[in-house]
C-alpha cells in the first residue's frame, strides 16, 4: 500500500509539471490583486497601447512601431509594499518595465521614478525613469539575460521598505539598493510599461500586491 500511495504521488506531481502553467497565481497570506483581469479598473493610460486580453495586460504592438514611452498607471499611490507579477515578453529588441514610486508629468506622456526594468541587457536592473536616467543596481552585464526564460512567463518581485528597494527575478535576487538621497519621494503610483521602438509587446499578468505596516 505504501508503494501504490507513493507511485500515485508521483503520477501526480509529473502531471502537474507536464501541464500548461496556470494564469491564476498562488494564493499568498496579505497579498491582493492589483490587476483584477477583466478591465482597467483602478488604473489609467492609453487605450491604444494597452489591451486586456486572457487576463493579462498587453502593451504594445505586433505590427507597428510604437513611437514613445507609454505606461499604464495605478490610480493609487503606494509606499511600503512587496509586488509580485509575471511578464513576458515578445519582438525583436523589446524593452519594456515597471514603475514604482513614481509620479506622473503633468500634462506629458512620460512618469518619473523608479523602474524595475525589463529587456534583454537590462533584465533585473533598477533605473531611474526620466529623473536620473541611470541604472542605479543591477547584475553584472553578463548575467542579465540568464536568469531568463526565454518564451515563458517570467516571475518579478520588487519591495520597497523605507529606503530599501529590492529585486528578484524567477527567485534570484538581482538588486539590494538603499537610497541615499532624501530627496528622493518613497511613495507613489505603480506603471507597466512599453518602450518605444520596434514593434513589440509587453504581457503582464497575476499582479497582486502587499502593502507593508
């Protein structure tokens, strides 16, 4: 009996690594949705760039160019937080990112603040979106893209506490950064974003987030 249970177990975990990977994501104590999968609710920006479709967030297009930086952006503003969401992405020479403390231009296209970026070469680096326009921490350049994988849905979490910001991609840790600048705001909006260029997409998908006390 011991031998039928555990050959039963195992028949069920290979099915479960065989089968294709789910879009609901996994129940995790504090966090909520931030993206509820139907529509745009709670967020804003250019319905031309961005669709809703299976449940994700697409930004972008297949078939033209896209002429600047677009972002959907998160009504709220959010401080201490951890978020976690799944991405992919599509095109030759993509590029694309998360924002977060960040606010918005008046009256532009543009959002400044903190991006966890997106793209290969930058994968898992932190940049400062039209404020500093630097990388700020990152992995060496050789070993962004390989913590990707490529054609598959790709898991990042970001967390902020105070003046500690920090970064995983698929698990792997990829920037552990304090700002040292007290000029710097630690609250803001959250965007996804789509960097100008080529065509290409950005999919987001299972965004849920915990605010932190």
């Amino acid at each position: 009996m011991v031998f039928v249970n555990r050959l039963l177990a195992a028949l069920c975990l290979t099915a479960a690594l065989l089968s294709p990977a789910s879009a609901e994501p996994p129940i995790e104590e504090g966090f909520t949705p931030l993206f509820n999968g139907t529509d745009t609710k709670g967020w804003h920006g250019s319905e031309e760039w961005f669709r809703i479709e299976d449940q994700q967030i697409i930004a972008g297009s297949l078939d033209r160019p896209i002429p600047r930086n677009e972002f959907l952006r998160t009504d709220k503003e959010y401080k201490d937080f951890e978020l976690r969401l799944q991405f992919q992405l599509t095109g030759e020479k993509a590029n694309a990112g998360v924002q977060f403390r960040t606010e918005e231009i008046p009256d532009h296209h543009e959002v400044r603040g903190y991006q966890a970026d997106l793209g290969p070469g930058w994968y898992g680096c932190l940049y400062d979106e039209s404020r500093r326009r630097k990388v700020l921490a990152g992995p060496e350049a050789d070993k962004r893209d390989k913590i990707i994988r490529a054609n598959e849905w790709n898991d990042y979490r970001i967390r902020c506490e105070g003046n500690r910001i920090r970064l995983w991609i698929n698990g792997e840790k990829t920037v552990d950064y304090k700002e040292t600048d007290d000029t710097i705001p630690q609250t803001g909006i959250i965007a996804v974003q789509v960097h100008s260029g080529p065509p290409m997409e950005a999919r987001y998908r299972n965004l849920r987030i915990k605010e932190l006390k």
